[in-house]
C-alpha cells in the first residue's frame, strides 16, 4: 500500500460525486471531517468507518487512510496541531455532530472574513464540544486472521449472503467453534454481531445513493423491511427513512 503525504492547509471544504474515493494518504496534523451532505466512508488497515449525516469523524495525524463517498458528498475539513487530540485516539473516531457544533464547523470554513480572534474563540468551542463528545460504535473491524479474511470477503461481496457461520466455514474449511473464538479475538465482537455491522454500514450507502427503503432491506439480507427498520432504529435512532432525506441534505 502506497501512502502520500497530503497538505492540509486550513478549513476547507470539498464536493465528491457519488463513489468517489482519495486513495491513501495521510496527513502531519489531525483533521475534522464533517459530511454536511451524503456519507463518507473512511478506510485504515484495521477496518473502516462509516461517517452518515450530523456526524463528524476525526482522522488522527499520521493515520495512513482512505476515504470514499457515497451520494454526492459535501465534505467540511477542520484542522488541529498534532500536539492537539481532545479525544484522545489514535484512530479515526466517528463523533455525534449537534447544533452549536455544527454551526461552529459552518462558521469556521464558511466565515473567511472573520478576524483572527473570532476564528480562534470558534475555535476553542469546537474543542470543548468535542472533548464532550462519545464516540459512536460505527466501526466494522478488518480481521487479520486469513481465515476470518476469507469470510469477511464473502459477506463484504454480498452482505444479504445468508449462510450460517457453520456453512461459511465449510466453504472455507475451517470449523465454527474455531471461527467464532477467532471473531471474538480478532474483532471484539461476535460473529452475529460483526454480520449485523457490516449490514447496516452496507445499508447506511445504500440509502445515501438514493435505494429505497424496501430495496435496502432486501439487498442487506433483512427477512423484512420492518425488521430492517428496527435494526436501523436501534442502532442509529433514526429511521431510514428520515436517514435518507438527510443524508441528500434535506
């Protein structure tokens, strides 16, 4: 993997068309980025990230990684010293974006014309609201294992893939009880419950390039829309639905 070492000079924003993807790079200072529009899923070596409306996902200095768009993507870039982390990660961590910091990001890359004072009282209001910030569990988990690599690329190529853990591991010769020990080593998580993250990552691109509800559902192996609903709802508190218009920037 080939990393390049990008420039960030300051607030700045971007459009991406849908599906647009900046191959790997990194950066010397921590960067904020916000998708006022669409959704942004960012990659590292030990999995992705899934960025969907009103959240922020902060991409520490030094952190090879990539980034792809899903829906036509506004993305706002704030900046940070390196010697300041107040989340305290070393890796990219999806934050909760609400209304005073969100307005602070918009003033910050919109307001060019604010007198350095102003920008630096701005500033340290988005530093406090993050410090506050919990992060969201919006990570799917690369495992290393090349045998978990092996499943994981056969869910990754068709998430609705219903297969039990028993019947995937036939196809790749390895046992259940030894690959479910393997997920909760190499994931922290359970296989149900890596399958169930990876779906919804799956569905929150889905909706963002405009799938319907219904379609969504189905493509992400959900028995029925109203279970797809539920699980949505539960794990983002929003419906799809509403997860949709929002995500088109409405």
């Amino acid at each position: 993997m080939s990393v390049t070492r990008l420039p960030l000079p300051g607030p700045d924003r971007k459009s991406l068309t849908h599906r647009e993807r900046v191959e790997w790079h990194d950066h010397e200072v921590h960067q904020l980025i916000y998708p006022r529009s669409g959704v942004l899923q960012v990659s590292t070596g030990l999995g992705a990230w899934v960025v969907p409306p009103h959240r922020a996902v902060w991409v520490p200095a030094g952190v090879p990684h990539a980034h792809q768009a899903h829906g036509p993507t506004q993305m706002y870039n704030l900046i940070f010293e390196a010697s300041v982390n107040p989340l305290r990660v070393d890796q990219p961590t999806v934050v909760a974006v609400g209304p005073l910091l969100r307005e602070v990001i918009t003033a910050l890359i919109e307001d060019r014309d604010a007198d350095e004072q102003a920008r630096a009282n701005l500033e340290r209001v988005a530093l406090d609201q993050l410090r506050r910030v919990p992060a969201l569990p919006l990570h799917l988990p690369s495992p290393s294992d090349p045998r978990l690599r092996d499943i994981t690329e056969l869910l990754l190529a068709d998430p609705s893939d219903p297969r039990t853990l028993a019947q995937l591991g036939a196809a790749i010769g390895a046992g259940e009880r030894t690959l479910s020990r393997l997920f909760r080593e190499h994931t922290a998580m359970t296989f149900p419950q890596w399958r169930t993250q990876l779906r919804l990552h799956h569905s929150l691109k889905l909706l963002a390039a405009g799938a319907s509800v219904t379609t969504t559902a189905t493509a992400c192996g959900y028995s029925s829309t109203s279970a797809f609903v539920e699980s949505f709802r539960h794990a983002f508190g929003s419906t799809p639905g509403r997860y949709r218009r929002e995500a088109e920037g409405f």
